[in-house]
C-alpha cells in the first residue's frame, strides 16, 4: 500500500489494487490527480520504493510550503542530501508499482 506525506504532516494510504471496490487506483493518472498536477518527477530511494513529487517541489519560487517529513526521508534513503521538498509527496513501493 502507497501513502501520501501532506505538507502539514499527516500521512494518508492509498490502497493501489486495482480489483478492490476501494481503490484510489480507478484512473489512470491516478497519482497526478492524488498530487493536483499533471506532471510529476519520480525519484527512485535506496530501498527501492520511489517518491513521486510535483514538478515545481524542487523550485525556489514554488509557493508550497515546506514538507519536513518528506525531506528527511528523501535525505535518509538517497544521494539527494541537500535537496528541498516542498508539497504534498506520494511513496510508492516495488510491489505497488507493479499494479
């Protein structure tokens, strides 16, 4: 199961099986439409899940606030040490991907 870091900190699942009555995963830009964008970067962590961020995240002069969780977790599962995220986040597993 995939879960969504908000900006102010809460963390939300998204259940991903296609087959279940419950599933976010109806359409098929199903992660834009979690993040209320149309294009997203994936960044790929050491523990093989992958991070799906806005586009702006990374921007200097994006108006998204901070997300402190979603840094810290991009510092601590990849090369990316320096980098700011700001905005809503989705954390894909190797096993959700595959749906």
């Amino acid at each position: 199961m995939a879960y969504r870091i908000n900006v102010n900190g809460g963390i939300v699942p998204i259940k991903l099986n296609p087959a279940s009555i419950y599933s976010s995963f109806k359409r098929q830009d199903f992660i834009e439409y979690l993040l209320k964008v149309r294009k997203v970067r994936v960044i790929k962590l050491n523990d093989g899940s992958r991070m799906v961020v806005r586009e702006d995240s990374f921007s200097i002069t994006t108006r998204e606030l901070f997300n402190e969780k979603a840094t810290k977790l991009l510092h601590e599962k990849s090369e990316q040490l320096s980098a700011i995220i700001k905005g809503p986040v989705v954390i894909v597993f190797p096993e959700d991907w595959k749906t």
